[in-house]
C-alpha cells in the first residue's frame, strides 16, 4: 500500500518543479480548479487529488490562497486510507510563499505542520502542532513551498525558448529542510486526454532519492503546450508496473485552452 501514498506525494512534488525563464502572460487566475484520477498501472484507480485557487489577504497583504487534496477512493481507502491537505498562501505579485500548511493522513502516519516564511531575513519558522515544537531554519533566496512553486513557475517560464536537454532548477523548502529539485526539458508531445489531444511539454523530473522517491523509479512530467501550463500527466515508472496522475476536470482557466483534435 506503500504505492498509493507515494503516488499522492508524488503529485504535490512533481508539480513543484519547472523551469525558471519569465513569462509575459500571467497563466492561472482566482477560480482555477483542477481534479486528477490517480491509477496504477493505467487501470486501477487509487485515487484523487484537486487544486483550487483563491484570492485572499493575510497580514494586509494580497495573496493567493491555493488548497490541493488527495484522498484513495473506492476499494483501496478500505485497506489503505490516504487523506493529504496542503494549503498555500503566496504573493499576488513576487508569487512568494508567506505561508504553508501540510496536514496529511496516509495509512495512520500524521503529520500536522505550518512553515512562515521570513523573506528578509531568510528564515522559515515551521510549528509542529503534533509534536509541539517550533523551530526556525535558514532558506534560500527565493525559496519556495511545494504549492508555490508550482504556481509561480507557471508566471516564470517562456517555452518558446526552453531547449531540449535543458536543466533547471528550483530552490524549495520542505518540512524542516532546503532542497534544489532539478528537471530536465525532454521535448514536445502530443498526448492523448479525455478532452483530446493535446500539445505538451515533457519533463523529466529529478527528485532526492531515499525518502519519498527511490533510484529506480523514473518520473514523467506532462504540461499543456500553452499560456495555461496546465499539469496533464503526472507517471513514475517502477520496476512492477506505474503509478500515474490524469487531468480528469478543470474550470477557470485564464487562457484558452487548444485542443487538437
């Protein structure tokens, strides 16, 4: 059952991750929502995750307020319940992260955490409301959570200058340490959806091995070849079968969204 938690986690840290050349067109706005159908192996479903965007204030500063869930549906949640919330609250106009919440349930292991970020001075401030600790940690130069990132790299890379076999990276902060996520461009693919087929851009991403992820397992990122930089396909590859996340609904899209055919 190990599988179907790694597949939530997945989905939160992929998307995390993105090339890093501006953007002229902003690419989400309040009111975006998306919904993913997660499987094994392309056939069973293991569950779903959303992401929604809202508009909000907090310390009288104007933010985005992002929510992403992922819960296991259907058969698996009787034997293996997963029930992740992560939330989000970052600038409207540097697209920084003040404030990041991780409450997760996976199979009975809890984690209950709230990361401040200090942007001048450097520091994340993370309470662990189960274990009652607080502490504070040294950050990068614009560091980002793992909801952030993923919205602020949308705003922050230009594909119409990305190459194949670029690698970039991202400065993220998770839980209680610093990480430099990398990802490799593997070029443009048309993928078949359940809205039809559509024009992407493919990742490979590389992520830490040993703790959620491990050396075998071979990640895939696909994202729509448009202003919307949608997140399409989320697999990892394991040494029996996969683990996959599909974009199954959306609303409140900013762009136009193209479909081939």
């Amino acid at each position: 059952m190990k599988k179907f938690k790694l597949l939530i986690a997945l989905f939160f840290v992929v998307l995390s991750v993105s090339a890093q050349v501006k953007q002229d067109k902003y690419a989400f706005q309040e009111g975006e929502w998306f919904k993913f159908k997660m499987s094994y192996s392309g056939f069973l479903k293991a569950g779903n995750a959303t992401l929604e965007v809202k508009e909000s204030r907090l310390n009288g500063k104007e933010v985005y307020h992002v929510v992403g869930k992922g819960w296991t549906s259907g058969a698996i949640k009787w034997f293996f319940k997963v029930k992740d919330r992560y939330e989000s609250y970052f600038d409207k106009h540097t697209g920084l992260p003040y404030k990041f919440i991780r409450n997760i349930d996976e199979g009975g292991h809890t984690k209950d955490i709230e990361i401040e970020f200090d942007h001048k001075a450097s520091l994340a401030h993370v309470t662990d409301k189960k274990r009652k600790t607080d502490a504070s940690y040294s950050v990068e130069n614009n560091v980002q959570d793992m909801v952030s990132a993923f919205y602020y790299l949308r705003n922050n890379y230009n594909t119409n200058s990305i190459k194949e076999g670029e690698v970039v990276s991202l400065n993220m902060f998770f839980d209680e340490e610093n990480y430099n996520f990398r990802l490799k461009f593997l070029g443009r693919e048309e993928l078949n959806t359940p809205f039809g087929t559509i024009k992407t851009l493919k990742f490979r991403p590389y992520v830490m091995a040993g703790r959620v992820f491990k050396e075998k397992e071979s990640l895939t990122l696909w994202v729509s070849a448009d202003d919307n930089k949608i997140p399409l396909r989320i697999q990892a590859d394991l040494a029996v079968g996969s683990l996959r996340a599909d974009l199954e609904a959306f609303k409140g899209l900013k762009h136009s969204f193209k479909v081939e055919f």
